[in-house]
C-alpha cells in the first residue's frame, strides 16, 4: 500500500499546515467581524477553517468582503492551485518509481543475485569448474589466480555466508585486484589525465571494472572492499577529478579491525601490544586516519538515491511559500488602513445617531409640553414650531446642531414657565369662583383668556426670535 503522504516530505506538509493556521487567524482577524457570511462569535472560529479548508481543496465556501481579505485569499488561493497541481504531479512519479524494478540499496542487495559484485578471487576456465569447487554464479573475469585459490578475505565471506545459508546465492566477478595495472605490471592509477577505461590491454582492477566494464561490455555493478581502501580510494579520485563516478552506497557491514601477528611468546608481542594500546587511547590511531582520510566522514562520494527526489522537500517549494508570505503582508498593511477608516466612519455614523436620537427626544418631549397648555394659540403656535423643526432638521449641517439645540430648549423652556403660570391661575379662578357672584366667573374668564391670549403672544415672540 502507498503512502500517500510520500510525494512530499515532512517539513512541506508542515508548511502546509502552517500556512493554513495563519490564513486561519488573518481570517479571523480581518473578515470575521464584518463578514456576513461568517458565523459569530465562537461559531466563527470552525466556520472560518472550513472556509480555509475548502480553499485549498478547490471549492470555497465563502466570498471575502474587505481588501485585505481578498488580497488573502488570493494568495492563499494561488498557494492552493499550485500545490495542489504539484502533488497531483509527483503521485504520479512517486508511485512509479516505487513501483519500479529493484534497487541496489546496500550489501544484502547483492545476496539474491539481482546485482553483480566484483571481488578479487579465482577465475575458473567455465562454470563446471567453477561448480566443482565454489558456490554462486561466476560471470568472468581478468583475474590471473587458479581457480582453486581463494584470492582474497571478501571472496572467502561471500563463499561463508552462501554455504550459511541455500536462499543466498551472489553473481560474482573476479579481478586479480582493487587497482588497474598496465600490461607491463606497472600501477594504472585514474587521474584527470589518465583514464584506465581507454589504456589498451589495462588489466583493470576493481574500481575501474565497475566504472568501465569488462571490454566494453556490461561489467559488475558493484564491488566491495575493505572500508579505508575504498574511502581513501575515492577521495583521491574526487580531489584529481572533482566529480564522483563511483560512490559508496549503504552502510558499513561486518566491522572488523586489523592485527600484527607474532610467533606465540615472541618477544615483540608485549611491547607491541602495549604500544598498540597506548596509540589508541591517547587518539594517535584516530589522528592518522583524519591525516590520511580513510574515515567514512571523509568520503566526498556518497551515493544518493534518485528515487528520493521525487519526493519534493520544503527548499524546493519555498519561491511559494515567499511569494504567498508576501501577499499575506500587503494584505494584513491592507487590512490595518481599511480598518481604520471603517473603524472612523463607523465612530462618525455611531455620533450622528446619536443626535438624531437626542433631536427626536428633545422634539417628543416638546411635542408633549405643548399638548397640556390650555390655550389652543400656544398649541397651535407649538406645533407649527415642532413642524418647522421637522422641516430643517434635513437641511442642518452638523456644526449646527449644538446652536439648534440650545435655541429649542430655551423655547421649551419658556413654554414650561408660561404653562405652570397657566395652571397656577387656573387654580386662582377656582378658588375665587366660590365667593363671587355670577358675574365674577365671566370675569375670570376673561381673565383667563387673556392669559391664554398673552402666553400666544410670548410663544409667537420666541418663535419670531
């Protein structure tokens, strides 16, 4: 079963998810109080992922209604577009090249006899002899021993672990050694300007049998040797050439070290050992192989498998990740202005409302005052004021308002004086009515309508004024 997961790696998928959490929060931040789309309160919070979510996926739910948020969701839709374009193209290759032919991944590659493997050994005359006297598959070779010789350690592990085990069963080349020699027997070392692959009748070693093959024909594919011969081999070559023909690929396997043998109770086996033992503690061993660099953290050829660059890594995908980042910015300086001027407009809106919400007060109540007067000339005078109110309250500018409204409320409040002066004479005519005659009542009457005539005459001054 595939990994759906594998086209990227781990760092890009986190990307990703970063990407969206902050598209998340500008979300939140910029479009969710005045987005009529998005839910409120708590609500907000899953309503805007989704949002998010949907958007990478390609099918939003939601239309931004600020600037900002739409210089955000174009970034994010852009993100979304291309890496979504991007995966769909690497399934395609990674699922290809997982479920391609077999790879050379390290030694235990080589025990099934998919890969050839050159080591110096024995070369036998056909494969019957070969049979009669070792095991695996013999493909030929330059090499100059007998076939009943062994030739070397890594030949002789080979035999070991086939005679271990029946599954296992090598493909095996033989060479007479790690270096390529000249036909006179003199050392063909590769260079820059010595290539061992075009020397006429070069027998060629181990290296150069995997780097050339065997008379221009197919040769190993791989070979094996001791772990500071190879390192020491290929850095060489690196330094000469500057590039990488051959390179180690898997692990070390099967670590051994290295001894003097003396005749037993020799006298050079104490000193020696105790020299030997003195130059590893005190780190002289370790200090020769950084000086000769035969450590494998100094091999420049390291073999990289194809295979994993069709997993996309982050670095390779950051020019998007730059260029989403930097609408996110102009959209969040965006979003700062527009907020600004909304949060402006909206204190402006919220006072405007707030007079006209303290003009109607100051009218309803001026419109109740009027209706107690008991003179119809005060009331009538009342409502053509409150009428001429109505009016003009659409023409006044704002810088006004406070003059408008100390005007209204010094008429108010001499409609209030002139109103309890009304009441108070009322309550004068009633209690004199009781010990007058009948004429006196008429009197008072007429008392009384004066009063009414000179409260008309004061409101229709004020009004005037």
């Amino acid at each position: 079963m595939y990994n759906i997961f594998g086209p990227f790696d781990v760092f890009l998928w986190i990307g990703i998810v970063v990407e969206c959490c902050i598209i998340w929060i500008l979300f939140l931040i910029i479009e969710a109080p005045v987005n009529h789309g998005i839910a409120k309160g708590l609500n907000s919070f899953p309503d805007t992922f989704y949002w998010v979510f949907t958007t990478l996926v390609g099918g939003p739910d939601k239309a931004p209604e600020t600037t900002g948020g739409k210089w955000i969701f174009c970034a994010h839709t852009l993100f979304s577009i291309i890496i979504a374009a991007t995966y769909t193209g690497a399934v395609a290759a990674f699922l290809t090249s997982s479920a391609g032919a077999a790879q050379l991944n390290d030694f235990s590659s080589l025990e099934s006899g998919a890969f050839t493997t050159v080591v110096v050994g024995p070369a036998c005359p056909d494969t019957a002899s070969w049979s009669a006297n070792w095991r695996g598959t013999y493909n030929g070779g330059n090499s100059k021993y007998s076939c009943s010789s062994t030739g070397s350690v890594q030949f002789e592990y080979l035999q070991l672990l086939q005679r271990s085990s029946s599954s296992i069963s090598f493909s095996i080349f033989t060479t007479s050694g790690l270096f390529s020699k000249y036909a006179n027997g003199q050392t063909l070392m590769y260079s820059k300007t010595v290539d061992p692959c075009s020397v006429k009748d070069a027998q060629l070693g181990a290296f150069d049998m995997v780097m050339c093959g065997i008379n221009g024909s197919a040769g190993p594919d791989s070979m094996f040797a001791n772990g500071p011969s190879v390192v020491y081999e290929l850095t060489r070559r690196f330094k000469e050439t500057g590039s990488c023909l051959l390179a180690t690929k898997g692990s070390q396997f099967n670590p051994s070290g290295l001894g003097i043998g003396f005749p037993f109770n020799g006298e050079l086996q104490i000193p020696f050992s105790v020299a030997v033992l003195n130059a590893s503690s005190n780190g002289l061993v370790e200090n020769l192989m950084a000086e000769f660099k035969v450590r494998n953290v100094d091999n420049p050829c390291v073999y990289v498998d194809p295979g994993k660059g069709k997993t996309l890594t982050l670095p390779e995908m950051s020019g998007l990740f730059v260029i989403t980042f930097a609408g996110f910015l102009v959209a969040f300086l965006q979003a700062i202005f527009e907020r600004y001027f909304y949060d402006k407009e909206l204190k402006q809106e919220q006072e405007r409302m707030e007079l006209e919400n303290a003009e109607m007060d100051v009218v309803e109540e001026c419109e109740v005052e009027a209706s107690e007067a008991p003179a119809s000339q005060a009331s009538e005078d009342s409502d053509l004021t409150v009428e001429k109110m109505h009016h003009e309250e659409h023409n006044l500018d704002y810088g006004e308002v406070n003059e408008y409204l100390d005007d209204l409320i010094q008429q108010t409040n001499r409609i209030k004086a002139l109103a309890q002066k009304v009441v108070e004479q009322r309550e004068r005519d009633k209690n004199e009515a009781k010990n007058t005659t009948e004429n006196e009542p008429q009197a008072n009457g007429h008392k009384t309508m004066d009063w009414a005539g000179s409260i008309a005459n004061v409101f229709s001054r004020t009004t005037d004024s």
